[in-house]
C-alpha cells in the first residue's frame, strides 16, 4: 500500500499531536493508512486524539514526553530507534512573542530544546534505518518568520529566539535534503504563516490581530504531503509563486559570492 508521501505505510511518529497542526497530521496520515505515534505532554489530549484514530480502524500509540527535558527526549529517540518509522513529523513547538531581555531565559532555553534540539535529536536518531531502508520521510514543521529577519514592521511579533530556532529548523532541513539526495529520503520544512491553533492562546483564549489572514491546520497538513509528493524541500503553503522561493536562493548564492573575498571590502578599512 502507498500512502501519502507515495512511498509505503508504516509508522509515522507525530510530535506536538495533542492539538493544532500536529493532530491534523495525526488524522490525515492515521487515513492514509499510517500506524501513529502520537507525542506530546497532555496525556488526556493524546489519548482523545489516538481514541479518535482508532475509532477509524488505524493504530495509535501515545508517548507523553516533555521534549524540553532529557528524559522525555530520550523515551521518544528510544522508540524511534526500534527502526520502523518511515515518516518523522518534528511539529512539536510554541512561541515566546516578547521583547528578548523580558523572555525569561529558562523559558527561552526550553524553546530552544523543543525546537531546535529536539528536532536535531529525533532527525538523527531516525535516518539510520531509514537509509537503510532507502525509503523514508522527515517534515520538520518551521515558520513563514523563518524569513522574517529583514521586516521591521511594528505590526510585527516580537521573535528573535522563535524565529531563530525556525531559522534553524529550515537551514538543517534544506542542508539536510541535499546530502541524502539519492538515497530515498525527502526531508521537509514546512513554513506556514498563521495557523488556527491553540498556538495564539492566552490564558486559553485566541488571541489574533483582526485582517489576519488565517490557514487552517488542514490546509497546511494538505501543502506539507503535497509539497512532499512533489519533492518540495521548502513547503510554504499559501505561496502560489514558487518563483519568489527560487529568488530567496538565488539572492543568498549572490551574497555568498560577493561575500568571499581575501580582502578586506574598502568600507571596512
Ligand atoms: N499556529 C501558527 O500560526 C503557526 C505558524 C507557523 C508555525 N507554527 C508551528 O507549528 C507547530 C505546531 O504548533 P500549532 O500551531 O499546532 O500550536 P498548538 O496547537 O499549540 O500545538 C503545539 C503542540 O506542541 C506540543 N508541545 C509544546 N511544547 C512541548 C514540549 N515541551 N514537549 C512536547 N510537546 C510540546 C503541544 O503539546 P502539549 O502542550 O500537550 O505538550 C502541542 O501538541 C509549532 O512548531 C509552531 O511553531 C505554528
């Protein structure tokens, strides 16, 4: 059997699948046919979400994990190890929207555990079995802020450790691509822009500037398997004009030829 990433089933491990993004995951590959491992904190979400799949006819395991500490991550890398995961969605992952020096720092480093090496961690411990395989599949869930470095606009979040950990993200996941092209492996990092999820919360309630415009956690999972069928290393799912992807590269290889000189640029001295 196939399935939607058009290679075929087997065991998808999910992180961040008790809400939002990642239980649509859940559900949409729990249909094509995937065994799910679900991951999370909330062990009474993660048990609604595998009821839900289960319901349906597809299996469902849960693993409650705080992937910000070591003993949570390594209860995921140990069932990722058994070798029989042949699609990995790093999704797991939140925002601290607030000026730098008023982000508490332990709070900055969780965001950096979850979303930078947690999905270091759980990438590696994945692609040995799936090169041995030579089939297989990482979608590694960034952010449209990814590129947001340049734009000053006051409309914007306040973002330096969560954009830079989904700079992070997309940078490893495109690197990541291009040295296991040829051996069956697509990796993937997904970039959407606003989400309606659980991600804009306060105190439990959504909380999004009004004219927003708002994907549905749906849409983006439909972009991500789609993009992966057709190869895409950069899934950016509102984005019709791939051109402006292409010109982003095209920019970066420009800068790095000009950038390579032995000698100090005149401006400089
Ligand atoms: N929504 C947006 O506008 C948007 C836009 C671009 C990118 N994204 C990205 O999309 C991904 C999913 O977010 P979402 O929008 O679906 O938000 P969400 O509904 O809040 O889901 C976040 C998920 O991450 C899990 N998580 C958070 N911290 C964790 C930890 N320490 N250990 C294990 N799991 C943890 C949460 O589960 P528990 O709380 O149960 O642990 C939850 O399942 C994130 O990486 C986010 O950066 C979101």
């Amino acid at each position: 059997m196939t399935n939607s990433t058009g290679s075929s089933s087997g065991v998808a491990v999910i992180t961040g699948a008790s809400s939002g993004i990642g239980k649509a995951f859940a559900e949409r590959l729990a249909s094509d046919g995937y065994d799910i491992v679900l991951v999370a904190r909330r062990r009474d979400r993660l048990e609604s979400v595998a009821r839900e799949i289960k319901a349906a006819g597809a299996s469902a395991e849960i693993i409650v994990a705080d992937l910000a500490q070591s003993h949570g991550l390594d209860m995921v890398e140990q069932r990722i190890q058994a070798g029989d995961v042949s699609l990995l969605v790093n999704n797991a992952g939140f925002q601290t929207y607030m000026p730098f020096v008023d982000l508490s720092i332990d709070r900055a480093q969780e965001e950096v555990a979850v979303q930078v090496t947690a999905v270091m961690r759980l990438s590696h411990a994945a692609l040995p079995a799936m090169i041995a395989r030579g089939e297989g599949a990482i979608i590694n869930v960034s952010s449209l802020l990814c590129f947001s470095g340049s734009l000053k606009s006051p409309f914007m979040p306040k973002r330096s450790v969560y954009a830079a950990t989904k700079a992070f993200i997309t940078m490893f996941s495109e690197l990541l691509a291009a040295e296991l092209q040829g051996k069956g492996i697509l990796v993937q990092a997904l970039c959407p822009a606003v989400v309606r999820t659980e991600f804009h919360d306060i105190d439990g309630k959504p909380v999004l500037r009004p004219n927003v415009p708002v994907m549905e956690p749906g849409d983006v999972v439909n972009a991500s398997l789609a993009g992966l069928r057709q190869g895409d290393t950069i899934c950016i799912p509102a984005l019709e004009q791939v051109g402006k992807l292409s010109a982003v590269g095209d920019a970066n290889r420009a800068l790095f030829d000009a950038g390579r000189g032995a000698e100090l640029a005149p401006r400089y001295r």
